[in-house]
C-alpha cells in the first residue's frame, strides 16, 4: 500500500504547494502522522514556556488526486488510526482558554493502550480523531496550526474511524495532507491540547466532481455535520448552519423558514475547538432529516 512518510511535512497549507504523490480516485493509503509538537517534546522534562502555533502541527503530504479540479471535493474515508504508544499534553502559559492562568508549565506523558489512555489515576477511553487534515486553499499559505475553509486544524473529535470527510478542492488535485492526531479529546480542546501522538492513518481518497462545497463537511455513521471555522463562535455557527440549511432547501425541497425552524429542533451546534487561531464549531444534522444523496 502507498505510504506516505513523516518525512514529508509542511507547516502550512499553501496554494502553492507541490504533491510528493498523485494517485487515482478509489486509492487507499497511509499517511504517517508526526504529533503536533513534531516529536519534540518526548518527556515530561521538556516543558515549553509559550507554543508558537507558526511552527506546530506538521501534516504529512500533500498528495493530489487525479484529475480534481477546483469545483470538486475530495471524499477522505477514514479507515484506521494506530496510534504510538503514548502521547503528550501540555499545559502552557498563554495556551487555552483559561491559558492567563497557567503560571509555570506543564507536561505530561500518556501512556496510550489498546482501547485506553491513563492520565494520573484514569483510565479514558481511546478515541483517536484527526486534528488537522485539508487540501491547499484558495490563495496564499495558512499554517497548519489555523482552521479554515481548507479544513487545517479543525479539531474536531468526530474525525475518527467510521466517519468520512468531504473537503473542497480549490487548487489543482486538490493536495490533501494531514497530522495532529490526539488518542482523546473532548468538545473545546480546552487547554489546547488532547494526547498528542504520532499515528499511521490509513484512508481512501475519492475525487466528487463538480461538488463545490465552500468549506468542510464531516459524515459520520449517523449525522452529517457542516464544520466551519472563523473568529467568533457566533459567525462560525452561522457559517455551518448555512450549509445545513442550503442542504435541506436544495435536496429536501424545504422553503428556508423550514429548514431554519427544523434546525432549530434537531441539528445541534457543537464545539469544535476553543483554542486555535479561529474558532471552529460543527452544525451536526441526523441523517434521518437529509435522504436524498449529496451529490450525484
Ligand atoms: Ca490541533
Ligand atoms: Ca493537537
């Protein structure tokens, strides 16, 4: 199986950037992930007094799809996630949401398990999900360590197994790379990190002509969810919940006043993350409520 190596990072997404793989739509491949402080911090001696979000995050790639135009999507299944076998957290002046409060820094050393992570006398369950993960966008570079409508750092814990993630393609092939796997996380990230640790992650690619979504889209075994990030958790609500919307007007035959107060009733808007450069939340719609196919 193609494998695409750690030694293959970037630090941003960037309109300009070259593939170091091309492959067919239908491919199925390994991305091997370095953790989101690539590798630097292996014990909990190493403490960082500030994190510089311009140098953290590496995502593995970019590899284009054949074909893929700006207009497509890319459809990313995601099929595995092995992790290493322990990760990293870090509590760090500054970082998170209550970051002023944290006076000296902290790291911790999480051994990661089967099904499980232990952190000080815990046991949680391990629930790998994708931090960052998006093609090149429109224009310019965008650091790993920023959500936007490419995807880049979402983290978004239903990026996991089972679930599958439609992104845009703004440029040529689309260039897709990802990294900053975490075993655990919950809503908000809200110290700014989960267990961070490096992961082969295995997927397959798919190109969906002429599906141009704006921004991303996350679809797990029960809901469909409209991932938008931006700077205030109001405008990025507004954002997602527009894509739910125009989904439900456009396949569903639904006037807008519908759709909106529908939503209102059964499409729940989650946080993504508190913590990155812009705020991302997800405008989660059970699938029961959108049955006609999303694209052709
Ligand atoms: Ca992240
Ligand atoms: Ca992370």
């Amino acid at each position: 199986m193609l494998n695409i190596s750690r030694d293959h990072v970037i630090y941003a997404f960037a309109a300009s950037m070259s593939p170091v793989a091309t492959v067919e739509s239908g491919t199925t491949l390994v991305f091997q992930a370095v953790d989101a402080l690539g590798g630097q911090v292996t014990s909990a001696e190493t403490t960082l007094d500030h994190l510089d979000f311009s140098r953290v995050n590496p995502a593995t790639g970019p590899v284009a799809v054949a074909g893929a135009q700006p207009g497509d999507a890319l459809l990313v299944e995601i099929l595995d996630i092995v992790t290493s076998d322990h990760g990293v957290m870090l509590a760090v002046p500054g970082l998170g949401i209550l970051g002023h409060k944290v006076d000296t820094p902290t790291t911790k050393v999480v051994p990661i398990g089967g099904e499980s992570v232990t952190f000080n006398q815990w046991s949680l369950p391990k629930q790998p999900m994708i931090g960052v993960i998006g093609t090149a966008p429109q224009e310019g570079s965008v650091p790993c360590g920023t959500p936007s409508d490419h995807g880049g750092n979402m983290d978004t814990k239903d990026i996991k197994v089972g679930s599958s993630i439609y992104l845009p393609v703004f440029q040529p092939g689309g260039l897709l790379a990802m990294g900053d796997v975490h075993a655990a996380m919950a809503d908000g990230e809200v110290c700014g990190t989960g267990v961070e640790c490096s992961a082969d992650i295995t997927v397959r690619v798919h190109r969906i002509p002429q599906f141009g979504i704006a921004r991303p889209l996350v679809v797990t075994p029960t809901a469909i969810m409209a991932v938008a990030s931006a700077a205030t958790i109001e405008e990025a609500s507004q954002l997602a919940l527009e894509q739910v919307i125009d989904f439900l007007v456009a396949k569903e035959g639904l006037s807008f006043n519908d759709a909106y107060m529908l939503c209102s009733l059964v499409t729940d808007i989650r946080i993504s993350q508190l913590v990155d450069p812009l705020l991302t939340v997800r405008a989660s719609l059970p699938k029961t409520y959108l049955t006609a196919p999303l694209h052709p």
